[in-house]
C-alpha cells in the first residue's frame, strides 16, 4: 500500500498565531502566503501552506505561547481541504477511580 502524502494548512485564529506561523516560514525559508481557500464545509478560509515539521513545532507551542489555530489537510494535489485538527491534539486519558 501506497503511502499517502498530504499538503498541510494552518488558519490562524488569534494574532499571536498568525505571527508565529510567519516567523515559522520565514525561518524554515518557507515561500508561504495566506490565501483564502474554498474547503470541504463550503467556507472560505485563510490558510498558510507549511510542512509537517512546522506544524509540529506550533503543535508543541500552542499552549504556551497562547496560539489558536486550526489544522487543515488535503491529500496530494487533487483532494479537499478538510480540517485535520483532531490529528494534533494530545487526548487526555481520564483516570479511573477506584469503588
């Protein structure tokens, strides 16, 4: 089975997100630019493109630094930009309490 490849988006949903995500970009010598794109629940929306690498990164700072943003994916070139935040949160397991 073929492994799948996916292009990765951030839309950001504070300032501190939109700042992050730039100076993110402007490191890496990413050539991004946020452009509103149609995905799949018919909406427009402001997306920077960026790599897995970056994302992990803002993934990992996004409590401390106060970032709020959504993650969003398509599959290669062809397929719909849906919302892939889900991918990147951490679950919290509750514990169990003893009877």
């Amino acid at each position: 089975m073929a492994k799948r490849i996916y292009i990765w988006y951030v839309e950001p949903l504070n300032d501190r997100a939109n700042e992050a995500i730039y100076e993110c970009s402007k490191n890496i010598d990413l050539d991004a630019t946020i452009e509103p794109a149609t995905c799949e629940d018919g909406k427009k929306h402001n997306l920077w493109e960026c790599s897995i690498e970056a994302l992990k990164s803002l993934c990992s700072n996004r409590q401390g630094f106060n970032l709020k943003f959504e993650v969003w994916g398509k599959e290669r070139f062809q397929g719909k930009i849906r919302k892939k935040t889900f991918l990147f949160i951490k679950s919290r397991k509750k514990k169990k309490t003893a009877k």
